[in-house]
C-alpha cells in the first residue's frame, strides 16, 4: 500500500496552488516512489515541488529550459528573492512556524517515524500557504530572474534539509537519464554485491520480489528475516517528458522484513548512534551512482549487520 502521507502531500499543494492552473501552467503529478513531484509547467519554466518520502521533507525550486532541454539543477524559489521581498510579516510567521515544526523533535518523530498522516498535513499546509503567497505576489517577478539567471547563492543547490537531517545513505540527488537502471540489470548488481548473506543462511527469493517498475526490489530471506534490496526512480517514459530531458532524485534503500507478517524496517535504523557511516565506506569514483550505494549498503550491513546476520526470531525486534 502507498504511504498515506504522498497523497496529503498532493492534497495540500495541489489545493494551495490551484490558482497556477488558471494563469496558464500544466500541472504534472510525477510518481518517483520514494521522490515525489508536483509539477507545474509553462512554456520554458516549471516549477518543482519535490517531497523526499523517507524524510516527509518538500524542496520548491524553478527549472528553465534551453535549447538542450530543462537545467538539470533547480534554483530554490527563496534564491530568487531578496531578503525584504521574503520578510513580510505573514510569510515570515508560516515559515517560523515550519521550522518549529521540524525543530520539535518528538512532533518530528511522529511523522519521521510514526508516518502520522495529521501531523504531516500539518506541515505541509504550513509550507504550501508559504509557498501560495510567494507565487500570489512574486510569480512574474520569479520567472523573470530564473530565465535572466539572477538568483542569490549557488543555483546547483536545493533548500536546506531539515534541521539534523544529513543526507540519507542510498540518495542520489539530480541523477541523469542514464543513471536509471532496469530491474534485471539492478538485480544481477545486488545478486553480486550481497553474495556473502549465502553464508549466513539467506537465499534469493525472486518470489517475494515486486515486479513493478519503477520500484525494483530484490529479496533475500532467511528463516525468520529477509533483507529486502530496492531501487525507486522515476518511470522511464518520464525522464524525458514535455520533449525536455529531466534531473530527478534516485534512492537505493534497504529494508528489514519480518518473514511471519512481512512487516518492514529501513536497515538504517538498526544503524543509529554509529558515526560516519557513509564516509568509512571507500567506493571506487569509476562506479554508477547506484552501485555506489548498493556496495556501502552492503558493506555497511557486513560490518554492523552482524545481530540482523544471525537471524535469530528476535533479530527484527532489534531495530
């Protein structure tokens, strides 16, 4: 079933930004599994409200498009605005509050965690009123410096993660076409990189994988947990969509699953407490960007994963 939050998230910004239908934008729902996109399209501008699933985290940048397509690296909307015009005393509460939002830890964790679908939506009808009243009063003036190129800050950066929020292991931020994998080659290259789970008693299980695309999963299961391998990436017919080619965010994640009732835990949990995870993991620069993050989960579930390895009836309960 599909986390409940990705359609409150497309409630609550398409409610918010209706009003950009009407000024002549096209509005596009992209589902990119774990990557989420609302986007809205005019001419040479669009518009990208992108919610990263895992974090329940919404960036908002304007892409413009040249004569080789759409830019691959968004501007952040508050880039194209100074200091005074983001100031108003309106737009500065919701924002506050925002912040305070993702600044409160435990009210943080029940949405991190809890995926609780009320304290999501508050969130996100917090930001897409910010957002509703950036375009309401600065839409002309944000389309403008985008295609003049007159941003503040660096334009191949994306807004700041929540607070404490590093980047998540398995993230390939503005991946390119040809960074997409199709499930059997992704299978072959996680077959490869997780042999040594053999030794511990785990076997393949095409069985249990999910065929569907564009979320690749690759399944193996022991007695009583299976270590559950997926790729989530945008739909191959949309990297090139409007005749435009597009960036987008890839994620290679790794979940823990209870065999008995196939509940499921990201493997990053079980992690938690343990410092430089991703940085004590060399990975050769001459790699895909997905293999690089399919081997330093695979050496990061050798080197910590040693309780999960036994799998012992408890084994899940750890996390």
């Amino acid at each position: 079933m599909a986390d409940p939050i990705i359609q409150v998230f497309y409630e609550e910004y398409t409610d918010a930004l209706s009003f950009l239908e009407s000024k002549g934008y096209s509005k596009h729902a992209i589902d990119g599994g774990l990557v989420q996109r609302l986007v809205y399209l005019k001419e040479s501008v669009a518009f990208y409200i992108t919610l990263e699933v895992r974090e329940v985290y919404v960036d908002c940048s304007v892409r413009v498009s040249n004569e080789d397509g759409f830019e691959e690296h968004g501007v952040p909307i508050a880039n194209l605005l100074t200091p005074d015009e983001l100031q108003s005393p309106e737009m500065s509460e919701l924002s506050a509050e925002v912040r305070r939002l993702y600044e409160n830890k435990k009210f943080y964790r029940r949405v991190l965690e809890g995926r609780e679908v009320d304290a999501a939506r508050l969130i996100f009808q917090k930001d897409a009123q910010w957002l509703s009243i950036v375009f309401r009063k600065y839409e002309e003036t944000i389309v403008t410096r985008a295609l003049e190129g007159r941003f503040r800050g660096n334009a191949q950066s994306t807004s700041e993660r929540p607070p404490s929020q590093p980047k998540p292991i398995g993230l390939i931020e503005n991946a390119q076409p040809h960074h997409a994998f199709d499930c059997p080659t992704f299978h072959q290259l996680v077959e490869h990189y997780f042999a040594f789970l053999h030794q511990h008693g785990f076997q393949r299980r095409p069985d249990l994988d999910d065929p569907n695309t564009p979320t690749c999963t690759c399944v193996f299961a022991g007695q009583h947990i299976g270590i559950m391998v997926y790729l989530s990436q945008p739909a191959p017919d949309w990297w090139h969509a409007s005749g435009h080619p597009h960036t987008a965010n890839i994620y290679v994640g790794v979940n823990v699953v209870r065999l008995r009732d196939y509940q499921q835990r990201n493997l990053e949990r079980y992690f938690v407490g343990i410092e430089g995870l991703v940085s004590d993991v060399p990975v050769s620069e001459s790699v895909s960007p997905v293999e690089r993050e399919v081997v330093r989960w695979a050496e990061l579930l050798k080197r910590y994963g040693q309780q999960l390895l036994a799998d012992r009836e408890d084994s899940w309960e750890l996390g």
